[in-house]
C-alpha cells in the first residue's frame, strides 16, 4: 500500500494494528532488495500487521517529519507512535525481529 501525506492519518496513525513503513525510492538497489522481504512478511503476519510504502521523492513531506536521512529505512508504528526503526538492507530474520513482540 503507498503512504502519502493524504491518507496517512488514517493508514497509519488510525490503524488498529501495527504498521510497518517502508521509507524507498525507486533508484535505491538496497530498497529493491527489501520488498521483497516485506512481502513476504506482510503475508506471514497478515491481519496483524500492514505495510506501507513511502515514496520519498514523492512524499518529501513525511520523510522530512520522520527524519530520512538514509534509506532503505523501515519504521515500525504501533497505537500511532513510533515503536521502532531500522536503518539499511537486513536479512528477512532481522527484519522479522521488529515484529516478534508486536
């Protein structure tokens, strides 16, 4: 799902499970090489997590208010507060490690 300024009160801030947030760009290989893995976990934890995506070149906005400085970054929202963040390409098993105690 993307996220944009438009509908992010209501993706993410409202939502009643927790959101993932993947801060990306299309020229960003790193950021190409996560999709797939949070595919992946979107299915694994489906109905208990959403995934979104955020575009930064598109939505310089909300990467500007979350404080992108670098990407890939994934930011984990629970009850609308940030939970937690990670900076960079991991493997799936270290990604997997935000979810575990969602």
């Amino acid at each position: 799902m993307q996220i944009t300024e438009e509908n992010f009160e209501t993706e993410v801030i409202r939502s009643s499970i927790p959101v993932a947030l993947d801060f990306w760009a299309e020229w960003c290989g790193p950021c190409r090489m996560l999709s797939p893995i949070l595919e992946e976990i979107e299915k694994d934890y489906a109905g208990k997590v959403k995934v979104g995506k955020v575009n930064v070149d598109q939505e310089q906005s909300l990467a500007e208010r979350h404080g992108i400085t670098a990407i890939p970054c994934l930011i984990i929202y629970r009850d609308g507060k940030i939970y937690k963040r990670q900076v960079g390409l991991a493997p799936k098993t270290a990604v997997e490690k935000l979810f575990k105690d969602l």
